[in-house]
C-alpha cells in the first residue's frame, strides 16, 4: 500500500508541485553547491535570511523554512553525513535525516513532499547504498502514517535516476 505513495522522477526538485520539498543541507543552512545552493536561488533571498535564524543544523536532523518563491510551501533542510568508509555511524546518520524529515512533514500537516538524494553528491555516500536507506525509511514511516499522501524522490541525474529505479522496483510492497 505505501510503496504506492512513493514515486521516483528524474527532474529538477526545485520545479516540484508539493507542499514541501527537502534539501539536502549543509550545517550552516545558509546554502551551498549542488541541490542546497539550486533551491537558495529558486527560493530567493528571503531564504537564507529565514535560515540565519535557525542556528545551523547538526548531521541528522532537519528543521523548516517557507518555500518563498519556490512552488512549494515549505522547505525542509536536513544535512546527510559526510562518507567516511562507513564506520561512523554514516547509515544511520542518513537514516535519521529521512526520519526526522517526515516527522517535521507530519507535524506541519505536509502531505506531498519531495526528496533529493541525500549526501550522494560532493559527500560521497555510495549511491546504491542511500538508495536503499532512503526507500526503506520511507515506505517505513508510510506504512505507519497514512497523511502522507505522496512523496516523491526528485533525481537531477540519469544516473541518480537510474540507480532509485532499480532500487524502487526490487523493494518489497
């Protein structure tokens, strides 16, 4: 039932009709390269006033913003670990990163939201093995929250595309 709620696209997450969409933060929210610094200039400068704010962010965890000029209504910002071989608990910072999203989504009454891939890029964490963590912590909290109706994994590259394709596919309903 909930791994009908989930869809993989490839396009650009800051183009996504939802009510939120997540970005992919660094510890200073206050933008960067990749996802983080394509959905501060979409959102405009409001943004990163709203994110100055906050206080930063540790690895794991998320907080929100309003989307501004973005279509969606809410930003959710949450840093991924930096890949460092897989021995400082980089899999459950990660895990953590999608649960903690979903939790603000839940509180706020978000029901559509779209991710990126977490920490794939300039931190290094293996594609196929975010993949994995990404997909099972969703339908997770999907099997036990029915108000989200939709969430989406927002791909920019074919590859990325690709890669949560095959995942999605083999992942049990």
């Amino acid at each position: 039932m909930s791994k009908s709620r989930i869809k993989v696209i490839q396009g650009d997450i800051t183009d996504m009709e939802v009510d939120a969409i997540v970005n992919a933060a660094n510890q200073t929210l206050l933008g960067g390269g990749g996802v983080d610094g394509a959905i501060h200039r979409a959102a405009g400068p409001e943004l990163k006033e709203e994110c100055r704010n906050l206080g930063g962010c540790k690895t794991g965890e998320a907080k929100l913003t309003h989307g501004y000029q973005l279509p969606a209504r809410y930003v959710i910002h949450t840093v991924g670990p930096i890949w460092k071989g897989g021995q400082h608990n980089e899999e459950q910072l990660l895990a953590q990163c999608y649960r903690n999203s979903l939790k603000i989504a839940l509180e706020k009454g978000i029901s559509t939201l779209a991710f990126p891939s977490i920490s794939t890029g300039a931190y290094g964490f293996p594609l196929e093995r975010a993949c994995q963590i990404a997909l099972r912590e969703v339908k997770t909290f999907l099997d036990q929250h029915t108000e989200i109706k939709q969430v989406y994994f927002v791909c920019f590259s074919e590859n990325d595309f690709k890669q949560y394709q095959e995942a999605f596919q083999t992942m049990p309903t």
